[in-house]
C-alpha cells in the first residue's frame, strides 16, 4: 500500500487555546534533491515540505510555526482579536496546500509574529521563507524584495539578540543575502568576519563562507567591477 506523504498533528492554538488539526511531511518524504546557497531546499515529489511549516487555527486564523514561544501579552491578544480575528471566515489549512495556500499562510504568521512581538530571529526566518515561495515561482522582483526585508531582519538579529553558538550560520547568511542583492562590499565583509574571526570553530560554515567570498569575487569581475584591494588575493 502507498504511503501518503501528509499525516495530521493535533496542535493547541497560542491566542484562542483551541485544537485543531494541521497537516506534517513524513520524515522519509522531506529527502531534498538539492539546496541553494542560502539553504533554500527543492523536492522530487509534489508535496513541498515547506508548504507545511506554518500551523493556522480555523477557528481565529492565528498562524505560528514551532519557533514561536508559547505565551501571548493580554496587549497582543486584543490586538490580534481587533485587527484579524474580527475579520476572520473560517478556512482550514489543515490538508494539502497549493503554492497560493502556502503562501497566505506564512504572510499571515508573519503578521502574527509582528504583532506578538516575537523575536526578530523569528521574523527574519519567516520573511526568507516568503523570499523562497516567490523564488519557487521565478517571481524575481518579490523574492528579491522580501530578501532585502529578512536581511534587514538578520542584521537586526546580529546586533540585538544574544549570540548563540548558530552565529557564524547567520552571519553566513547576511553576507549571502548581501550577495544575492549585489551589495558586494557589504557580502565580502560579512563573509571575511566568519573567515578571520578566530572564535569560530563552525569548520562548514567558515569553509561556505571561502566558497561564497570567491563566488562575490567573480561575481564582481563578471560585471567588471573593481575589487577592492582586500579582494585581489584569495582569503587566507
């Protein structure tokens, strides 16, 4: 007998405390063909994992993902119920998704997030997320503008939260944004503090960051731009 790909978990809503249903990949569907650069993953079968990280409650519309802490201010409870859960029809994301579905639901975990104030770590996975759906579909000029919106987030994230050992994987992924934006400089000097920061013991993320400096340097020369003095040698 085939296996379907999809399974149901019952999951406690954050703002109403309502249970409900939400679809899961099995574990031996979720084996990703390849990666992009900036960990974007791409699927044999026609069920994308990621088109199920976000959980939706049918009953309020409040949309979380596993990352969210599990408690709400009384101040964001109210908002919520006045901005979205006044204006909610009841809909149920509970079985397979199409792209537009999956969509909808991490923009409306986006604005959950907003408005309980999650961390911005959060926030910046969810808008990389969003840059991913619109890259699934070749809609450029949307990725690209949700890829400035999650670096923004990231960086907000390096200067604000606490460091955590995953550092150097962040700091990875600020100068890769920065180079899938063509903000060159600005990529090199992030991916160059991951290279000479001699605290960094994260040998695949200081051996990504190698590839990706070299990656920006030939980026910059196809476009026959200058390089900077830093840039004419190989990072030792």
């Amino acid at each position: 007998m085939e296996v379907e790909p999809l399974y149901q978990i019952q999951v406690t809503c954050i703002q109403c405390e309502s249970t409900f249903q939400t679809s899961r990949i099995r574990p031996s569907f979720k084996k990703a063909k390849r990666s992009d650069t900036d960990f974007c993953l791409y699927f044999d079968q026609r069920v994308n994992p990621e088109f199920y990280v976000v959980r939706v409650c049918p009953s309020c519309g409040f949309a979380s993902t596993e990352n969210f802490s599990p408690s709400m201010s009384p101040a964001a409870r109210k908002e919520f119920t006045d901005k979205i859960s006044k204006q909610w029809t009841k809909k149920n994301y509970g079985g397979e998704r199409s792209w537009e579905e999956a969509l909808h639901t991490y923009k409306l975990a986006l604005l959950c997030a907003q408005l309980k104030n999650e961390k911005q770590r959060v926030i910046a996975g969810l808008l990389h997320h969003i840059a991913w759906m619109y890259r699934y579909k070749q809609m450029e000029a949307e990725e690209r503008r949700f890829m400035q919106f999650a670096l923004e987030a990231y960086i907000r994230v390096f200067e604000t939260e606490e460091l955590e050992d995953n550092n150097a994987r962040l700091m990875y992924l600020i100068g890769e944004l920065n180079r899938r934006l063509t903000n060159y400089n600005e990529a090199v000097r992030w991916f160059s503090r991951v290279i000479h920061d001699k605290k960094i013991m994260d040998a695949g993320m200081i051996r990504a960051c190698r590839e990706q400096w070299m990656a920006t340097r030939e980026d910059m020369l196809a476009a026959k731009l200058e390089l900077p003095e830093e840039m004419l040698q190989a990072p030792k």
